[in-house]
C-alpha cells in the first residue's frame, strides 16, 4: 500500500509539473500570492477575549513563593505516604497545587470556551486589509487563533480569514504556511473546504501523526531516560528555556546531572521513578489533573498519535465519558478524519494543483520522559513523522555501511544526507522535502522565512534541486542564526561523554561562580 502511494505521489507530481509549464506566463506565481502564516500554540488566552486588558491565563506565571508552598503542603502528606503507605493526601494536595497553576485556561466538559475567555484575534471583523503584517517579514497575513479549540473550529474561523484576504487584495488564492499545530489547522480546513483556494502549502516541524513528546503526558507512559536528561537540557532545553545569555545555575544543574551520571548515581533515581512514581502518578494524579487542564483541549488532543490515542481517552476519561463526550467527538473527528488521512489528504491537494512542501528538522535529543530517546527528532516530534517517512539513523551514529551501499546502488544516494543520518527516498514527497540540521521544534529564526520565501516565490513547483542554496540537506548555527547548505563532509552527531573527575571538577568550579555571583 505505501509503495502504491508513492507511485501515486510520483504520477502527480509529474502531472503537476506538466500542467504548470503548459499554463500561460500569467499563471503559476508570476503575480506573487498571499502568504498566511499559522503559528504553533502558545499566543495569549485572556480571561476576558473582549476585553485586551482582563487577566492573561496563558503563558503561565508561576507564583514567587510557589515553591515554599508546595514544600509547606506535601511534608506531611509525602511522610505519611512513605511511613503509612497512604498516598491520598499526598495525591490530592499535588492535584490542587497544579491544577491552581494551569486550570486557568481548561475549557469547559465540551472543550469550548463558554468563560469568555480566548485570544482577542477572533474578535476581528472580515474583512481585514489593516491585518497584513510588516513585522513577520514574508508573511503577509498573520492568523491567530485560540489554540486550545477544536481544530476544525478553527478552520471555520481560518476559512473567513481567506475569504476576507481575497476580498480585499482580489486574490482568488492564498498560500498557507503552517508550524506545528499550525499544520493541524491547515489539514482540518482543506480536509473541510477543499484546496481551491490554497495555490501552496508549506508544513514545517510538523506532527502529521501526533507529537511523540505530548502522547506519554496524556497516558502516563513515560520512560525516564538517565542518560537523555542532563543532554536535552544541555541542547533543545537550553535553546528554549535560557536563551542566548547563559545562565550559570542552570550549567550547575546540567553538570550536577553528568556528574551524577558518570557516578553511576542517577540509577537509583531511574529506579524510584519508574517503579513509584509514574504508576503512582499515571493511576491517582494524571486523570484528574487532565480532566481539569490540558485534556480539556481538542487543540492538544490533535497532539495524540495512534500509539497513545486509546490509551490517552481510556485513561483521562475512563468512567467519564458521558460527562466529556462533547470533548470526545471533537478529538475524534480529528484523529480519524485528518491524521488518520494526511498522506491522503495532501495527494489529493497535489492533484488538483496545489504545491505541497515538507520541512523538517534533525539532530536533536527527544524530551527525556519517552522511550525511544535517541530517536532521531527536532526534540518534539520524530525526524521521520514531520518529513512523513524519512529513514532515520540513531540520534547518535549513522547508516551502516550495507545500509548506505544498498541506497547508493537503488537511486545514487541522491536523497542520502552527508553525514548519512537520513534517507529522504522513503518520504511521501521526495523531492519536495527539507531538511534542517540542529533547528530545535520551537525555533523559528529569521533564515527560515528566507527559506520558505525562495521556496513559495520560484515559478513553479519548487524541488529540492532548484535553489542553490538550498538543498535538499541544510545546518542551522545557533552562533550566526544562518541556515546554509549542509557540507559533504559533516559528521554524524557523537554521544556526549561524562568523565567522573572532569565533571567532579567542573561542578566545583561551577558551585564557586555560581556562589560569586550572588
């Protein structure tokens, strides 16, 4: 069945590319089409969407005392469940601590927002000629939206927003540009609305069959990786939560990590998570914690693969799924209408016309609470789920020998990354499919709307052999923020190594500037 689809996908893609040099000069982007970019989650939720001043329940704030109230409310419950084996305490006083953190912005048991509460973007009126945007460089129109709602609400909302672009510039199409569970919204709406009026579709760090990250966070089926910890915060984690300016507690805590590594001491942690608390945590916490926060969300169930689905629903709602039924639906029609569809979906776009390209990213440790750690992944979501179907070598090592020749002698290699960490030949669109080297989920830099603006602006259906500079393979620094072509030469990335007395060294060293500092 795959080899049939990617047969099918080759026949359209030579198709298409026929069609477009039979079309006039007038056609096929010789007028430039509207771009409108669909970010990931995380915009403001105020309490009140109609009022720009009101409360702001997302991002999160964690109060300044927090941490001295957690300790003043677990003490006890924690030594009577430790000396007495009598957990329900400890379980209730650790669900109303987090659930007073991030049950601000649940949405009620039909996942809606019937508080009032939402992004401002959708009080906007249609149409909006005053809403391109000059501070996203390519983008013209920027859509946003409440990313805690049903995906396919959503597309309703991102359908108006297209028909008021067109109405105001007198445009019959627009390009959509989608991140993450940005390209959720835009598979709910052609899957809805058709393709007739998207000319191109871009998805970057895509999770066309879920996010292998969020999946064990709605199950409780998480594998606490010893080794993967103290690497992910040094890498993806560092990039997200300290930024460029460094911050020396954090280099304390990642090297007190490797140290404790290399002593072999993070076995017993490894053991006292898996064998308390995660049972503990997935049977007593986790389903009432979701049922008041995050799996109140039809936008994160959208996260959910087919490896954690049922699992996910038998778990948060298990006995409730009467009460959260409206919540159910809404996943469902996701889950078995779209990402049970995607391929079928985008060669369905391709068909009648509209360009479909892939960007995905590599070289980056997965979230350390998974299993599967060293898979190849932009730290979110596995390298060969965003490129759907990309052939990936281990995090830390490359193809073998066999692998590479058996490539080499099928197709030329002509699809084989440098470092021979990808083989692009098994993707669903081959030579329509980007790859980003070190460019972490959540990163999004000026040198990628360059990319994606090469790509959408060539005069016909862009392939990886087109631009110059860019490749089918490229590297992103974090030093210069550039993304360049990927040298014939790059090296496979190599496991970290912790040696006992450099990291000994190193942690004192650090204790005594962290110590200065203060």
């Amino acid at each position: 069945m795959k080899l049939l689809k990617k047969g099918i996908a080759w026949l359209l893609v030579l198709a298409t590319a026929a069609s477009i040099f039979s079309l006039s000069a007038a056609a096929a982007h010789t007028t430039k089409v509207p771009t409108v970019y669909l970010p990931g989650y995380g915009a403001q939720i105020l309490a009140d969407k109609n009022d720009p001043n009101s409360e702001q329940l997302f991002g999160v704030t964690i109060p300044d005392d927090f941490a001295s109230t957690v300790i003043d409310r677990i003490k006890v419950p924690l030594l009577k469940g430790a000396t007495l084996n009598q957990w329900d305490d400890f379980h209730r006083e650790v669900i109303d601590l987090t659930v007073g953190i991030y049950g601000s912005f649940a949405l009620d048991n039909n996942g809606e927002a019937s508080d009032g509460s939402g992004h401002p973007a959708f009080n906007h009126t249609y149409p909006l000629p005053e809403n391109k945007s000059d501070s996203y460089g390519m983008y013209d129109y920027y859509f946003e939206y409440d990313w805690r709602l049903d995906p396919f609400e959503t597309a309703d909302r991102l359908s108006e927003f297209i028909d008021a672009v067109c109405e105001a510039i007198g445009f019959q199409q627009v390009n959509l540009v989608g991140r993450c569970l940005g390209v959720n919204i835009v598979l709910a709406y052609v899957q809805k609305y058709g393709f007739d009026k998207v000319d191109q579709i871009l998805c970057s760090a895509a999770g066309f069959y879920g996010f292998e990250s969020i999946g064990p966070l709605f199950t409780g089926d998480m594998d606490f990786n010893k080794a993967a910890i103290p690497d992910y915060l040094d890498n993806a984690g560092r990039s997200q939560l300290v930024g460029p300016d460094g911050n020396p507690t954090y280099d304390l805590i990642i090297t007190l990590l490797e140290f404790l590594n290399a002593a072999k001491s993070l076995n017993i942690t490894e053991a006292v998570f898996d064998n308390y608390l995660v049972p503990e945590f997935k049977q007593y916490i986790l389903p009432e914690f979701m049922r008041k926060t995050y799996g109140t969300l039809p936008g994160f169930w959208s996260f959910i693969g087919d490896e954690y689905y049922d699992e996910a629903k038998r778990v948060i709602f298990g006995g409730y799924e009467e009460e959260y039924a409206g919540i159910i639906e809404k996943a469902d029609h996701y889950h078995y209408d779209v990402m049970q569809h995607v391929e079928d979906i985008l060669l369905d776009g391709i068909s009648q016309g509209t360009e479909v390209y892939i960007i995905a990213k590599y070289g980056a440790r997965m979230v350390p609470i998974i299993k599967d750690a060293d898979t190849q992944s932009d730290s979110t979501v596995f390298t060969s789920n965003s490129s759907l179907g990309a052939t990936t070598a281990p995090l830390y090592g490359s193809f073998s020998d066999d692998f590479v020749r058996g490539v080499q002698t099928a197709n030329g290699g002509k699809y084989l990354s440098p470092d021979h960490q990808i083989d692009a030949s098994t993707c669903l669109l081959p030579e329509h499919t980007w790859f980003i080297k070190n460019l972490y989920h959540h990163e999004v830099p000026d040198s990628s709307e360059w990319m994606f603006t090469d790509i959408l602006d060539y005069d016909g259906y862009t392939t990886i052999w087109d631009l110059e500079a860019y490749p089918q393979y490229l590297v992103f620094s974090h030093e210069t923020s550039l993304i360049t072509p990927m040298p014939q030469d790059e090296p496979a990335l190599q496991a970290p190594k912790y040696s006992f007395f450099k990291k000994l060294i190193e942690l004192f060293k650090l204790i005594f500037q962290v110590l200065k500092n203060r």
